[in-house]
C-alpha cells in the first residue's frame, strides 16, 4: 500500500513537471486555446508520458446528467484529446458567442492549461476560460477603449453572532470619485451556494459587464455591493486574516437559518448608505441573487418591503430546505452528539465533530421566523409593488419546480412579475446573461 501511495505521488508530480514544461515544448509565441476564424477553438498541450488526455468543459454537452426531483443537474462534458507529434490536440466545433470554462483531465488528474493566463475561482476550484466574440460575449471582455470603474473591498461590522467584521466587494462607476456630491443608485448582489463575496467578480465578469453597458448607455451607472452571503464566513477562501486556511464550502445549512436575511439591511445596507453616496431610498435600491442567493433576495425583500424597488431572481432556490422540523431534529442530534462527547471526548475532534459543534451553535442563534408568513409577507410587498420583480431560469434547471410553485402563488393572487425562461440550467453561463439582460431594467 505504500509502494502504491509513492507511485501515485510520483506519477503526479511528474504530471506537473510536464504541465510546467510545455511551455519549452511548444512555440512560445503562441498562446493557447487558439480561437480559429470560424469560432472554433484549438486546444494543445504536451503530456508525453500520459496515457490519456481529455479536455473537459462548458463547450461541450453535459457529459453527465444527475435526475433529481426538481429538475436535471448536470456537468460539464468532456473529450478525448489526440496525440500528435508528441503533442495532444482537439478543435471544436464551431461556438455561440459566450465565455466558456475548461480543464484538463491527464490520466483522470484535473490541471489547468499552463499556455492560458485567463483563469477564475469557483468556490475552491480554478478552471481556465476564453471568451468568443461576436455577440454576448463582447459584453465580458474587457475593452481598452473604454473608460473603467473600479473594485474595492470593504469590512464593515456583523451583528451575526460570533463574527465581527465580514467582506464585502464594492463596484464603483467610472465618475464616482469626480464629484463629492453626485449620489448613485446601488445594487446589492448575492451569490451562490458554492460561492462568496468574489463570485460575480470572479465568474460573473461583472466589473466588465458594468463597464461596457454603462460606456453604451444600456444601463445606468451604479454602485454594485456583493456581500458574502454564508452566514459562518467573514470573507472568501484565503481572505480572512484570522483563518487563512478556510475553504468554500457547497452545502450551507447555516445560511438558510435566517441570519443573513434578518441582518442585511440593518448591517449592509445602511453601512453602504453611510460609507457611499447612495440614493437612500427605495427607488434607489435593487437586488438581485443567484441560486441561494436567490432564496436570499426573495426574504430579504419580503422582510423590508419598502427598501427595494427591483428584486431580480436568478435560478432562486425558491423555498427554504430547512423547515422548523428538519432544524428540531438538527437540535435534537446536536444535543445527543454533544452528551455523548462530554463523555468521550475524541467526539468533538475532527471534521465532523467541529462541523457539528459549529451547526448547534447556528441552530441555536438562527432566526427562522424570517420565513414564516409568506402569504401575509407578500401581500404587504405588493401592496405598494416593486417596480420591477423578475424572475428567470432555464428549463433544465434543478430548481425549476420550486419556482414554478412560487410563481403559481404570486399569480394566484394577482402580483405583477416578469418571467424569462431561457434554455439551459443551473450554470455561470444563464446568471451572466440574466445579468446582462437586468441591469438595463433598473433606475429608469
């Protein structure tokens, strides 16, 4: 077992080594994937001693289809790459104007491609992108020509127990920081399960997105704040001073307790109307989530009907897992768990001894009344509208079922929405359209 556990590190390192070198082995002119005229894109990547090389990524048909309840979760798909004079190669066919992401998978050990510079974060994963133009795509890249905005990152206070200060990310318009009196509308938008404050930076191209439609007059110019929205993270892997070993992770049960919804506007909100020159009231205000963060915009703005006059759901995970009796039994197996390891006390080490301690203590500080009254919540928003509640998703999402069942509520009672159904499904490829297609929706 040994000799096998030496082998396999052996066998990666020298993977690495091959990764690092193929830089030496092709022209180092050239950069790759190459995107040929045609819109179709060459990948080349020298792994001599492989057995076998794939290219796997969102170009390609899912290669793997997960049924569940809701709907189909699918993965990226992948393709036997071929050896050429000591080089492996694969062209595609040729692609819709989009932003792809891919990897390569060398005798099934996942690498990023060594001859593209163009990478982005995933939760705890990295991957590879390129961007074909001609259409959606232009609206990604990012465009000399034009005037830019500008990143910041910011800690401001938590009432969230145990936490202090957490991270937020904070998009400026190109002008903000030319006048001391011009105030702005601003935008607050969550991500992901997987995610953090990062993701629409990182996979969401949004700084680019801002900037191109803001230079063509497609939208107004905004302030964009993207909080961290999992309720035991202060900041994104690698970013918080106090644990720089943290990772992303993709199941958060804490964060569906209530506690981010019951905090934001008290904490985030009016922390970004005291630091930034805002418009402070509700038609200067609009938010927006993906997935969990979805289910996020959805209480958030059902709790403070009259701070947001946009609300935008991206593939919203449109009704909250954890109900009082899933959270009772959680309590109930805390309690247990916690008995048994005041008596034995190797319980509380470990993963799932610190993941479990960690759980009660949220359970017991969540707020999950922030969910209850739905009918009665909805009724009080809509009372006095949003001017604008949007709601869209791809037919193959997972989550489709769970918005057909809100969107069948909202029509019962008569609620104005609007509703785009687009194809695809729970992907970085919809959330950056459905970006692209909102922003011009708010502050007209």
């Amino acid at each position: 077992m040994a000799l096998l556990r030496m082998n396999n590190v052996i066998f990666r390192i020298l993977l690495i080594v091959n990764w690092c070198c193929s830089f030496i082995a092709l022209n180092a002119s050239e950069i790759y994937p190459i995107i040929n005229e045609d819109n179709s894109v060459t990948f080349r990547m020298r792994f001599p001693e492989a057995y076998e090389v794939k290219v796997k990524g969102t170009m390609f048909e899912p290669s793997q289809s997960i049924a569940t309840q809701a709907g189909v979760f699918s993965t990226p798909g992948k393709k036997n790459m071929k050896l050429e004079y000591g080089c492996w190669k694969y062209t595609t066919k040729p692609l819709k104007s989009g932003l792809y992401t891919y990897c390569y998978e060398v005798d099934e050990v996942e690498l990023i491609d060594s001859l593209n510079s163009n990478i982005m974060r995933e939760g705890n994963e990295y991957m590879n992108y390129f961007i074909i133009k001609g259409g959606i795509g232009d609206d990604y890249v990012y465009n000399t020509d034009i005037s830019h905005g500008k990143i910041e990152e910011a800690w401001y206070p938590s009432t969230i127990e145990g936490l202090g200060q957490r991270r937020l990310m904070v998009y400026l318009p190109n002008g903000y920081n030319d006048s001391k009196t011009k105030r702005y509308p601003v935008l607050y938008l969550l991500h992901g399960s997987g995610g953090d404050e990062e993701s629409w930076i990182d996979c969401g191209r949004l700084p680019q997105i801002m900037d191109n439609l803001i230079a063509q007059k497609r939208c107004e110019p905004m302030i964009v704040v993207m909080p961290n929205g999992i309720a035991n993270r202060v900041a994104a892997p690698g970013k918080n001073p106090n644990d720089m070993t943290q990772k992303s992770s993709s199941v958060n049960i804490e964060s569906m307790l209530g506690s981010i919804e019951e905090s934001f506007v008290k904490d985030i909100v009016k922390w970004i109307d005291s630091n930034y020159r805002t418009i402070n009231k509700k038609e200067g205000r609009a938010i927006a989530g993906l997935s969990l963060g979805g289910l996020q915009t959805i209480y958030i703005s059902l709790n403070n009907p009259d701070v947001f006059d946009f609300v935008g759901l991206f593939s919203a995970q449109a009704s909250n897992a954890m109900t009082k009796q899933s959270i009772s039994d959680v309590e109930k197996f805390s309690k247990d768990w916690e008995a048994l390891a005041s008596v034995f006390g190797f319980m509380k080490k470990g993963k799932i001894g610190k993941r479990v301690t960690e759980l009660s203590k949220i359970v017991s500080t969540g707020n999950l009344d922030i969910y209850d009254n739905l009918d009665e919540k909805l009724e009080v928003q809509f009372a006095n509208p949003p001017k604008l509640y949007y709601i869209t998703l791809g037919r193959d999402d997972f989550v489709k079922t769970l918005n057909d069942n809100f969107r069948a509520k909202l029509d019962d009672k008569g609620y104005n929405y609007e509703y785009i159904e687009t194809d695809g499904g729970h992907t970085w490829d919809n959330w950056r359209k459905y970006l692209v297609d909102y922003l011009p929706r708010l502050f007209r």
